[in-house]
C-alpha cells in the first residue's frame, strides 16, 4: 500500500474530471 500511489489515482481521477 502506497499513499503516493494512491494519490496519484485521486489526482487523476479528479483530472479526468
């Protein structure tokens, strides 16, 4: 489990948005 890692998919997936 990674906290960089899932930031980066909310990022992304905010992004996407």
């Amino acid at each position: 489990f990674s906290l960089k890692s899932r930031i980066k998919h909310l990022k992304a997936t905010v992004d996407s948005r």
